[in-house]
C-alpha cells in the first residue's frame, strides 16, 4: 500500500499536506501528491508543466488556471504572462525537466 492510499486517498492526503507543507515530516506527502498527479495526469494549479511535441514552446511553465473539469486552461509565463493552452497541448513536466528550467528533449 502506498503512502496515498495509507493517508486514505488523494483528497484526504491533500488535506493532510496543505495544513502543514512546511513539516519535514510531511515533505515525503508533498512528493507522493505530485507523483500521483503524473501518474493519474491530474493537474493542480502551481504544477510545472512543459509543451509536449514539437509546439515550438521548450519553456517550463507553471498551471495558472484549470478548466471546470480540472484540466489545464492557462499557464504562466515569463515572457507573455498568462497564456491559454489546451490540456492536451501540456503535461506535467519531470524533476529533470525543473531543474534544468526547460523540456527535456
């Protein structure tokens, strides 16, 4: 059983985490949330993301905005500000891809 499931699920570990984020303890909490994003692609606004392809747009990119159904509507840039996007023009993008500050070719 993974730490999600021992917390009791995705929301409930949420809730855990967003009550004290700053704990060393919870750190572990903070790191499995984003893990099971990726794996599930469920999108939190804050999350890194990348374009996928070719769409010309190597950046890392931060969810600004989700749509009703919890897809990503915009992100943040540094160049144009709030840009839209379409959900299935973006994913969640790897530690790699945050340390370096763009998509991993």
């Amino acid at each position: 059983m993974n730490l999600i499931e021992r917390l009791g699920g995705y929301e409930k570990a949420k809730q855990k985490y967003s009550e004290r984020p700053f704990d060393l303890a919870w750190s572990d909490i903070g790191k499995a949330l984003l893990k099971h994003r990726r794996a599930k692609n469920i999108s939190e606004v804050g999350d890194k993301a990348v374009y996928k392809g070719k769409a010309g747009l190597s950046g890392l990119f931060e969810i600004e905005t989700l749509t009703k159904t919890g897809k990503p509507k915009t992100v943040k840039t540094k160049r144009f500000g709030n840009f839209p996007c379409r959900y299935c023009e973006v994913q969640h993008a790897t530690d790699k891809e945050i340390a370096q500050g763009y998509r991993d070719a």
